[in-house]
C-alpha cells in the first residue's frame, strides 16, 4: 500500500515539475507564467520531501517522552521550509514586477512586453530597429500607450 | 650589468616619450632624428657575430623569459632603425609644419614611429619563445597607431588590417602553446634540440601554425589583401617606414622559427600525399603567386600610394621565395632583397609623398609632366624604380639575380619563369607610376609647382646614393647578410666586394656599373656632339597636326594605361579573394545573426528547458554508451 | 575566528537597517552606513586573509558537521570573498533619495549573499544564499524603474526562478542517492555520484547556478538586463555577482563530481558560451549590448578554464574570472555615458581623453596584448588546452582564439570611433568623475598585475594546492580538525 502511494507522490511530484515547467513555456501571459512557477517550484519541493521520507516514521518533532521513536530524516523538510519561503518571496517579486509591467505597458502579453521592451532599449541607445519602418503598420513599433489604456493587451 | 643591447633598448625607449614631448617644432624634430642617428650607433657598436644579451631577464609563470640579439636580429634591425630614421628627418622640416596645420597630429605620428621601432626591437631581439611573441603582438599593434593617423579611408583600411594581425598573432599564440605542450618548454633551444625526435603530426602543427602566423604580416597568398591600403593611407613618414620594413618581421619569424629553430631536415620531413608536395615546396608556390598576383593587382592601381603598397606585397614574395628555397645563394639573395627593398621603397613611397605634398593629389590620372617642376624628386623616383624592377646597375637587380640564379642551379624551371612573369609586371607597371607622374602632359594647374623642400628631397637623395653604392658594390650589405645567414644556420655566401663568386656563375657589379656608365658616356657623347639639335620650349607649348593646343586640352592619355595589354589580360582579375573574404565576413555576419537571434527569443526561460533536455538526453546516451 | 561570519553578517544587517535611515532626516548616516559596513566587511576578510595559516571550518549554531551547516575558510573563498566587498565599495551606487537608498540596501543584500557563497561549505546553504543574491539581482536589474528594466527583470526572474527550480531537482536527487548536502560529507561519497544519475544531478546544478554565471545555454537575461539598468549595476552583475556563481559551480565540481564527465559537460558548454557570445556580439550596434555579449563569451572562457583537472585548471580559472572582474566592471562603469550607437561615439576622445584611454587600456587587456595581465590568463587557458590536449579541448583552443578575433573586430570599431573626428560638432559627453575614479583605480589594479604577474602566479599556486585537495578540505570539515566554536 505504501509503495502505491510512493508511487503517487513521485508521479505527482515530478509530473508537477513537468507541468510547471511546460505550463512557463507554453503560456505567453505574464500572470499565468508566475501561476506555472509556482506549481513548478511545488513539484521539486515535494520531490525533495520525498528523498528522506520514511513511511514507518513519525514527524520529526521533538517531543517530551517521545525521544525514542523512529522519525522522518528532518533535514529535507527544514530545506524544504526554507525553499518554500524563498518561493514566496521570489513570487511576490514576480507579481509586483508584472504590475509594474503592465502600468507601463498596458499589457501582459510576453511577446508584445518583449517587443517594447526591445524598441524602447534600441531608441534609448540611438540604434535603429532592423525592422522596416515603411512596413504594413503591424510590423512597425506601434507608439507608446497612456496609463489609462483600460483594454490594453489582448489577454487582459 | 647593463650591455649594450640594454643599452639600444633603453634608448629606444626613452625616445618615445622624447618624440611627443619634442615633435611640434622643427628644432625638436630635428633632434628627434639625432636620437634615431644615436640609436643607429649603438646599434652598430653591438657585435653582430656573437648574438648580444640583454641583461633583462625575467622568470615568468614558470618560463625563463629573456632577450638576445644575432646577426639576424642584428640585420633587420639595422633596416628598421634606418628606415625610421630617414622617415623622420624626410617629415622634420616642411612637410610636418603643413601637414600639422592641417590637424595631424604629430606628437602622436612620432611617437607612434618610435613605439614601432622599440617594438620591432624588441622582436627582432627576443629570446625565447614569450619575449617574441611580446614582441610580435606590440609590433602588431604599434603598426596600427600609424595607420589610423590619417583617418577617412585609412580607418576602415585599419580596421582590416588590425582583425588580420590579431588573426595572425593567435595563429602564432597557438603555435606557442603547442610547441609548449610538444616540447615542455618555450626556450628556442628546447624546441631546436626536440624537434627531430616529434612526431609528424606534432611538427606539422607547430611550424605550419607560425609560418601561418608569421605570413599574415608577410601579407604572402592569400592573406594579402590587407597590406596596400594599410600602409598605403598612412601618413608619408608612417607609410614609408611600414613600406619598408614592417612587413619583413614576418619574413624574419620565418626564417628564426621555421628555417633556425625547426631546421631545413625537419622541414623537408613534413611532405603530403607519398612525398609529391612538402611543405617547403607549398610555400615556393606560395612565394612566387605572391610574387605575380599583387604586381598585377599594382598594374591596376590609379593611386601612386596604392601602386608602391601593392608591390611591397609582391617583393615580399620574392623574399620569401629566397629564405624557403634556402640554399646558399637564394637564401642570402632573399634576405639580401630586405635592404634593398626596403631603400628603393622607401625612395619611391618618398617621391610620391613629395608630389602630394605639392599637388595634393597621388592620383595618376591627375598628374603628368612634372619632370620639370621637380627634377630631383624625378631622379629619385627614377633611381628607386630601376631597383624595384630589378634592372643594373641598382641594388634590386643584385638581390634579384641572386634569387634567379638560385632557382637555376637548383633545377626549377617553373619557379624562374613565373618569377620573370612577376618581373616583367613589375617593370610595366612602375614604368605607369614614372610616366604618369612625371612625364607627358603638364596639367594646367600645376603650372606653378616647384621641387620639393630641401628637407625631403636630401633624405630620397641619400637614400639614392645608398641604393646605387650597395648595387655597385654589394658585398658591404652581404658580409652582414652572410652572418646572418650563418646565424640560422645555413651556409653563408661567397660574397666579394662587386657582387657573389661562385663555381656556377660569379657576379661582379663594380664591372657592370663600369661597362654600363661607359655606355651611357658613349651614348651622351653621340648624342651632343653629333645629334644635339635640340630646342627647349615651354612644356604648355604644345601643337598637333600643326594646330595650337591649348592648355586645358587632354591630348595625352594616361587614363586607362597599357589599354591594349589590359584588354588581353582583364579576365584574370576575377577577384577571387576579394570575393572571399567578402564572403567570410558575411557568413560572420549570418553566424552573427544567427547568435543574436538565440538570445532574444520571446520565451526568456524557453533555452532552460531546451538545456536541460539535451544535458538529459547526453546523459542517457553516455548511459547506454 | 568566527568573525569572519561577520563579513556575511553585517551587510545583510545593513540591508535591512538602511531602509530606516530614508525616513528620520538620518540622511548622513544613510549616506555612510552601506560603505561604512562594505569596508568594515573588507577589512575582516582582509584581516582573515593576512593571518591565514591553514584552511578551517565554522560550524554555525554549533551543530558538527555533516549535520550543521558549515562555512568552511580557505584562500579560494577568501579571494572571491574579499573580491565582493570590494568590488561593490567600488561599485557603490552613491546618492540619497528613495531610489538610491533601495538601490543601497540591494547592493548589500547582494553583497552579503555572495560572501556568504564563496564561503558557504553546504550545498543547501549554497542554494539558499544563490537564491537571496538572484533576488537582490532582480531588484537591481529593476532598480532603473524604467519600462524596459521591468521586463527585462521579470525575464531575468523567470529564468533564473526556473533554474532554481532545476537545481532544487539536482538537489533532491544528490540527496536521494547519499542522503547528505554537506559538501565534505559528499566528497568522500562521491563515487556514488559517478554514473549517469549523479552526472544528472551536476547538470541540473550547473543548468540552475549557470543562469547567473551566463553559462550558456541559460543567459539570454544577459544583453537585455544590462542595456535596461544602470551600468554601475550591470558591472556588478557582469563583474561580481558571476565570479561568484562560477565558484559555486567550482566548489561543486572539485569536491563533489570529480569526473571527467563532468569537466568535459563545463568544457562544451563553456565553448558554446564562447561562440555565441562573440559571434551575438560582432553585430550588436551599442556599446552596452557589445559588452554584455562579450562578457558571455569572456565567462565561456572562464568555465573552460575550470575545466582542466588539476591545479593549472584552478590557476588558470582564477586569473581568467579576476581579470574579467576588473576589465568588464572597468568597461561597464566607462560605458555609462558612452553606452549609445557605436556610431555616435565619433569624437568621445577629444571630451574625455582620459576615459578613451583607459577604454583602450582595457579592451588590450582583454584582448591579451602581452605585457598586459590579459595576456597571462589567456596563456594560462590555452596552454592547458593544449596539455590536456584532447579533441574538445583542441576544439576549444580554436575557438578561444577564434572568439578574440572577432572580438578585437568589434572592440577596435568602438576605439576607432573613440579618435575619429566628431561629426558635425556633436561630441559625446564626457565621463562622472565617480566613474572615472573608479576605472582608474581598477586600471592601477591591472597595471600592478601586470607587473607582479609572477608573485601573483606564485600566490595563485599555493591558493591552488590546497583547493584542488579534496583530502584537506575532507578532514578539515569531518575530522573535527580546526573546527571553531
């Protein structure tokens, strides 16, 4: 029965990576790319629990009167703790700069952040973009937008 | 202990900082050219017959790192420092006051001229294997604060120049790291002592990659597209003394690297396919289109500057078509052809900096009739191409006859006629440089030129004595040529005071000077008292078909020179090179596009994953293998 | 002995305290904490450095290793150690308005983080502050507050957070098959890391630090981060912040994997690095972007250095990652004004002559003109690969040296444009004095490399000795030898 469960956990905890790292590269939305980290950073975190999990063990807890009994190798979990917090925090920071992005570009599109991003740095340096100014408008740097655009990018 | 090789280098050095405190007024030119006079004597008071060591010495990264110079060192050297020298005092007087105006700067130009005579120095004395390539990476880049001087078109002609020579100098830098993984050592000698005992493939690698490494400055086939205009574009002292001398440091790592440390019997064991082609025999084929493709490619230029740069580049193919073949005669003729070529370049490269000094322009299509206007700059022009095509009584001819007569005794037929092939460009297209500059129509608006300044037409003149005492009497260039030779360890030449004795053909130019100025005493004799029906008339004094020209007619051509000749031989300029080099940089440029386009993927995280899959799958597959 | 704890210490206090200082007309001490506490930092690991006799460990909190997390104290990590201090003393981004103290608090937050890497001597604990110095970064690469430099962090903080993800996995799987993280503890049990899983594991370590060291193929954050932020932080990220992820991979790779396998995976990917670097680079029409791609190359020659086994490896790695700590920073900080279009920097020289010079000073150094210390580390470099002499290291000789033809290409168009006459009057802006004092000291560093390159190389021997010796480093830790506290 444990090794069923076992089993499961491993599935999960590398089929959440897989999900996590598929789900980054397959989306293109800034909010939904910080979503897939998340689940990514899930999946190693249980992968890690799982390296010194022993199933006939108790939680590693110190308690009175309890000293002699067989526990769970703390120091995954304790690593797993720290990782979690640090999770967090990188993700709070993913989340506030994709506010800042989307004020100053009215959109949480990759491709298109991606591409201001590149226009604003080759005007800031005096550097033409390669691409065709007389082109179709679609291709041409499209000008900057206000803060107040509402319906900015097209995954808004 | 300081000697005197320390001695010549600290006053190389010292001097440095003396040229861009001193260049501004003509007094401190002036003494500028007393240091380079200083310099050549210490020089010459170094024994070239026992290599001088220099008490500099350094232990560097495990490597004994020292300097010492032989007759070989010795030789180049004095070239290099009497090329610099006459190249500053042709720059002290006028033509530095007008060209400074003009906003050259010449505290940088002298500077820049003693930078590359310590560097070359300091090349030509080294050690070992470290201290030359010190050497030969600070001659690479000192070439470089000459050429960018001009700037327009020297610019770019310096940009391309530079990439060569890094080409080139870590082409040299591999050679060094593998002769040290093949040898364990950078010491000359320990390369010298291992080299019969390497293997095959290990000699191969090491004298092909310097020889590649040392030809790229040679600018030998197909690396010499970049010299002409690098050198051409430099300003006139600049232009003079890299035209003389600069390009001969690769013909002397050459010679120090594959001809002394390597040795003629470990070069003669690296042969291709069943022993049909050797390495030496590649680089004799190499040597003589050198020879061929840029006279020709000269043949074509319009720019005077461009004609002289493009036929420094075909010399250096006969030199090193001397020092490869390396018997007796040829070797001395090659280094022999360095002196003299770097006197008769230095002449010409000289007299068309006079005409642009007083035209402004080297364009041939521009010029024409000077003669008059400026005699001396004329007879120093003529001197200077008698000796670069090789003709008597000049020192070219000397140097030259000695490399054909190698080639003879030694049983290669092919090689001498395609070396007359080159000599025969030679002597057409330096009869379009004479020609178009100096001879037929007068243009209107050069009316009023007059002879060059004093201080540039004595410094040619001297040149020209030079030029004319060691083509009559060559045996006081090759006692020094003979111990170098001796040096990296060939034979040296039989040398008289008139020219070489030999078994198989002896030559002795006091003679021939002798029966050729009878001639021409005979001819002039002829021709005053028995012709001399002659009347001077202004040179815009001119009719056809009984017609009065005018001034502003062109009635002379000098467009499109040698028309008939060119038409037959126009579609053997294909531009091959030129082509692929075009191609190369293009196909960087697509590398380039190519790189730049993985770094900016619309996906920031996309090559993570792309990494780790192929790590994994590597991994599998050294799993399973 | 412990203090030099403290070097990792107080600069993380001063990250947090610096913050305070913007509110309560504490300006001065603003002004003063944040390099008062780098040089304090400095002087430890200085003092450290002076009296070192033997490499020791610390157990922190007082639990024996492998148990505890150790930092474990040798030349090795006090060089790069000290480098950190230093280097963001020198680095140090002045100014006293919110954004500069944020900017600030960063840095030391970044400082301490990388001290404490270089001496961290647990693989957790090596994560751990990876982890707080990549979100430092991240803040710094953000810190310009411009449009740009929010996308380009946020990109920065994708890869980098991904690669985190990476390493955790190479971590759970080291500990899976020898169930500790201790670094000396993993080294006598290295051997069960010699098969294709444990070679996993150091690739997913090198895929998650790599985003950091630019290792190729996880740096394509490089050439947009650096053009988006200030160059005082692109130097520290391009300088500093690299050098330290390298050790980490460094340490890894000398105590943990020491196979072959291993090295040649560091070698390949270093070439790479290499070549797409200075190949991306030939076209960059910016200076920025020019020298954010030539820094990948220039860290692909790094990791090919500590690539070699031995002791040459680890001299040559040290010299190459030093001397690419002062010219890129150097380069960066002269970048500041001159970042543009190439072609506008037509005349710079003529407005500061003492920049263009210093600029070219440092473009021959890197370039290894002889004398100049470049020339060494290159030597170094390739007289390995030419010794180890296989053919990936044969192929990586060639492209080493094919990387720095194209790059003298580049470098020279930025010189020549550096002495060509400005065009239409237009002169490029001269340089901050802050900048230009700082170059210059980091030109007087380079000149006085190049004139001691021999005691240096000497030093370099003996710091290599005792970190290529995995017994010492073992016994050290584990033998209960010299363990303080």
């Amino acid at each position: 029965m444990n090794w069923a469960i076992g089993l499961v956990m491993f599935v999960g905890a590398v089929g959440l990576s897989v999900i996590g790292i598929a789900g980054m590269l397959m989306s293109n939305h800034l909010f939904r790319m910080v979503l897939a980290l998340a689940v990514a950073e899930a999946g190693a975190n249980l992968l890690l629990i799982l390296a010194g999990y022993r199933w006939d063990a108790a939680a590693p807890i110190l308690l009175p009167g309890h000293s002699t009994q067989a526990m769970v190798d703390p120091v995954p979990q304790a690593m797993v703790l720290t990782a979690i917090v640090i999770g967090v925090g990188v993700q709070a920071l993913a989340l506030s700069l994709v506010i800042r992005v989307r004020q100053h570009y009215a959109t949480l599109d990759m491709r298109v952040a991606r591409q201001r991003m590149q226009d604003a740095l080759d005007q800031a340096a005096g550097v033409v973009p390669p691409r065709s100014q007389e082109g179709p408008a679609g291709e041409r740097p499209l000008p900057a937008p206000t803060r107040t655009i509402e319906a900015g990018g097209p995954h808004d | 202990m300081i000697g005197a090789l320390d001695m010549l280098l600290l006053a190389a050095l010292a001097a440095i900082p003396l040229s861009a405190l001193f260049a501004t007024t003509r007094s401190g030119r002036w003494l500028l050219v007393a240091a380079y006079a200083v310099q050549f004597g210490l020089l010459i008071m170094l024994q070239p017959a026992t290599a001088a060591h220099s008490a500099l010495s350094f232990q560097l990264l495990g490597n004994a790192v020292g300097w010492q110079m032989d007759a070989l060192g010795w030789y180049f050297a004095v070239i290099t420092i009497g090329s610099a020298g006459f190249a500053a005092a042709y720059a002290a007087g006028e033509w530095s006051e007008v060209n400074g105006r003009l906003g050259l700067s010449l505290r940088w130009l002298y500077a820049g001229l003693q930078i590359n005579v310590l560097a070359m120095l300091l090349l030509l004395a080294s050690g070992d294997f470290v201290s030359l390539f010190i050497g030969w990476e600070l001659t690479s880049w000192a070439g470089l604060i000459l050429m960018l001087l001009a700037g327009g078109d020297a610019i770019r002609a310096s940009l391309r120049y530079i990439v060569y020579a890094i080409a080139g100098g870590m082409t040299v830098f591999a050679g060094l790291v593998i002769t040290q993984a093949a040898v364990g050592s950078l010491q000359f000698d320990a390369l010298h002592a291992a080299a019969p005992s390497l293997g095959t493939g290990r000699l191969w690698a090491i004298a092909l990659l310097f020889i590649l490494g040392f030809s790229v400055k040679m600018a030998s086939m197909p690396f010499h597209l970049w010299q002409a205009p690098a050198y051409a574009y430099s300003p006139a002292p600049g232009s003079s003394f890299l035209g003389s001398i600069s390009a001969r440091m690769g013909l002397f790592g050459i010679a120090l690297v594959a001809i002394k440390l390597i040795g003629l019997a470990q070069l003669d064991r690296l042969s291709l396919v069943t022993d049909l082609v050797d390495l030496r025999g590649l680089l004799t084929w190499v040597a003589v289109f050198t020879a061929i493709l840029p006279t020709f490619v000269a043949m074509r230029q319009n720019d005077a500057r461009l004609l002289l740069g493009w036929h420094g580049v075909g010399q250096g193919g006969y030199m090193l078509l001397g020092v490869i073949i390396a018997d007796r005669l040829g070797s001395a003729g090659g280094l022999l052809h360095v002196f003299n070529h770097a006197t008769y370049q230095a002449i010409l490269l000289m007299a068309v900096f006079a005409v642009i000094h007083r035209t402004g322009t080297a364009d041939l299509n521009r010029l024409g009739g000077l003669v008059t206007r400026m005699p001396l700059t004329f007879l120093a022009m003529l001197i200077g191409i008698i000796g670069l095509a090789g003709l008597p009584p000049m020192n070219g001819f000397v140097s030259k006859w000695m490399i054909y007569r190698a080639l003879i005794v030694d049983g290669h037929p092919l090689l001498f006629v395609a070396t007359v092939i080159s000599t025969l460009g030679t002597v057409l297209s330096v009869y379009k440089l004479l020609h178009n500059t100096f001879l037929g129509q007068l243009r209107l608006e050069h009316e009023q030129i007059h002879e060059a300044p004093w201080s540039m037409t004595v410094p040619m003149l001297l040149l020209c004595v030079v030029v004319f005492v060691t083509g009559a009497a060559p045996g006081l260039v090759l006692q020094y040529v003979a111990a170098a030779q001796q040096a990296i360890g060939l034979e040296p030449v039989r040398y008289i005071l008139g020219g070489i004795e030999s078994p198989t053909g002896s030559l002795d130019m006091l003679w021939i000077t002798a029966i050729l100025f009878a001639g021409f005493g005979i001819g002039a004799v002829l021709f005053y008292l028995i012709g001399g029906r002659s009347r001077r008339v202004h040179q815009l004094d001119n009719y056809a078909g009984g017609h009065f020209l005018t001034a502003d007619v062109r009635y002379q051509y000098s467009d499109n020179f040698y028309a008939g000749l060119m038409h037959r031989i126009r579609p053997w300029y294909r531009g091959s090179f030129e082509w692929t080099e075009s191609a190369l940089v293009s196909a960087l440029g697509a590398a380039s596009t190519l790189a730049r386009g993985f770094f900016e993927q619309a996906n920031p995280a996309q090559w993570v994953l792309v990494g780790t899959t192929v790590i994994m799958t590597w991994v599998m597959w050294y799993a399973l293998g | 002995m412990t203090d030099v704890t403290l070097a990792v210490v107080l600069p993380l206090l001063g990250a947090f305290l610096l913050p305070l200082t913007a509110h309560r007309g504490l300006h001065w001490l603003g002004m003063l904490l944040g390099p008062a506490l780098l040089a304090l930092a400095a002087l430890l690991l200085f003092a450290t450095w002076t009296a070192f006799e033997s490499p020791y460990a610390i157990a922190l909190g007082g639990f024996a290793p492998p148990l505890g997390i150790t930092f474990y104290v040798d030349l090795l990590g006090l060089l790069f150690a000290l480098a950190v201090p230093l280097t963001s003393l020198l680095l140090w981004p002045g100014g006293s308005d919110e954004a500069a103290i944020r900017q600030q608090s960063l840095t030391l937050l970044l400082a301490a983080a990388l001290t404490g890497m270089a001496l961290s001597g647990d693989l957790f604990n090596l994560y751990v502050f990876y982890e707080l110095a990549a979100v430092a970064s991240y803040g710094l690469a953000a810190s310009s507050a411009t449009g740009p430099a929010f996308v380009a962090a946020f990109r920065f903080l994708l890869i980098s957070a991904l690669g985190s993800v990476v390493t955790l996995l190479g971590i759970a799987l080291i500990y899976f098959k020898t169930g500790t993280l201790n670094l000396a503890h993993l080294a006598t049990l290295s051997e069960r890391l010699a098969d294709p899983q444990g070679l996993a594991a150091f690739a997913m370590l090198l895929i998650g630090f790599g985003v950091k060291a630019e290792l190729f193929p996880v740096n394509a954050w490089v050439p947009e981060v650096y053009a988006a932020t200030g160059k005082r932080v692109a130097a520290l990220l391009a300088g500093l912040a690299s050098k330290l992820a390298v050790l980490a991979v460094v340490r890894i790779l000398l105590l943990v994997f020491p196979h072959d396998e291993a090295r040649q995976l560091l070698l390949l990917l270093g070439t790479l690095g290499v070549l797409s670097g200075e190949l991306a680079a030939w076209q960059a029409r910016d200076v920025t972007r020019m020298l954010a791609w030539s820094s990948i190359g220039q860290l692909g020659v790094v990791l090919v250095a500590f690539s070699l086994p031995g002791k040459a490896g680890l001299i040559a790695g040290v010299t190459v990652a030093m001397h690419h700590l002062v010219v890129k920073s150097a380069l960066f900080l002269l970048a500041d004004r001159w970042g543009g279009a190439v072609d506008r920097l037509k005349g710079a020289a003529t407005a500061s002559p003492l920049g263009a010079a210093l600029f070219v000073l440092f473009a021959l150094s890197l370039l290894g003109l002889p004398p100049l210390p470049g020339f060494w580390s290159k030597y170094l470099v390739l007289s390995g690969l030419a010794e180890a002499g296989s053919g990936m290291q044969h192929l990586a000789l060639g492209v080493i040296l094919l990387g720095t033809v194209i790059e003298g290409g580049y470098l020279l168009r930025i010189i020549t444009r550096l002495y060509a006459a400005p065009e239409r009057d237009i002169v490029p802006p001269a340089h901050r004095f802050p900048n230009l004092f700082a170059s210059g000291l980091l030109a007087l560093l380079l000149v006085a490399g190049a004139i001691l390159i021999d005691p240096l190389w000497q030093g370099l021997n003996t710091l290599a000795a005792s970190a290529t010796d995995t017994q010492v480093y073992v016994q050290t830790v584990l033998g209960g030898k010299g363990i303080t506290r």
